[in-house]
C-alpha cells in the first residue's frame, strides 16, 4: 500500500478569489517560472528543473496538478472548499515510486511550509 499525507489550511478569502489567487500563485512563488502554450509552468526548484500544470474546474473547486522536477512526478488532487467567507484548501500527497519514505517525509514538510507561505500571499492580495 502507497503512502499519502493531506494537508489543508485555511484562507481567508472567498472560494473563487482563492481559487484565482492559486492559479496565479507560480511567479509569486517561483520568480523565474514561465507559463507555455501548453499550460504548463516551467521554473527552478528546490529539485532542479520543474514544471507545474493545473488541470481545473472553478465551479467544484478542483484545482488537481502534475508537478515534475528532476527526481520525482506527482499528480497532486487539490480542493478548495466553500466555509463561509473563508475557503479551506487542501492537497493530499501520493508518494512517488521513485523516492524513498525518508524523501517523502522530507517532502511533506516543504510541502508544508511551501502551502503557509502560500496562504500568506493569497490573504495579502486585495
């Protein structure tokens, strides 16, 4: 059985500005990244080369992505959920065959830090 961490938090910001917020988040983050004709966003990672594509659909909240860098491939389900005036984002994490438990766990915890410095930028936006 593979392993899998969700992670979630919560923004304050209404699901579809949070939502728009996400999908414009990869320059914000990642100086460097670059969006192609094929919806993808190339930039430097922690990892080396990567690249991120959302594959969305704004009226369920599904913000799913595929992230490749030079050492593992991730296929990443993402929701963001309607609480109010607040949106709950979550991720859950499949390991990748290609890491190790250790890798995994090492990653989760970027992964981690990466989404709080996330939700800092969505709830500074106006």
């Amino acid at each position: 059985m593979g392993r899998s961490r969700t992670i979630a938090i919560t923004v304050e910001k209404k699901t579809g500005d949070a939502f728009d917020a996400i999908l414009k988040i990869p320059p914000k983050m990642m100086p460097d990244a670059q969006l192609n004709d094929s919806g993808w966003w190339s930039f430097t990672g922690p990892y080396g080369k990567s690249m991120l594509k959302f594959n969305e659909n704004k009226s369920l909240g599904i913000l799913d992505h595929q992230y490749v860098d030079e050492e593992s491939s991730w296929d990443v389900p993402m929701r963001v959920v309607s609480n109010g005036d607040v949106s709950e984002v979550l991720i859950t994490l499949n390991k990748p065959d290609e890491i190790t438990d250790e890798q995994f766990d090492l990653r989760v915890e970027e992964i981690s830090a990466m989404f709080n410095s996330m939700k800092n930028i969505i709830e500074s936006e106006s």
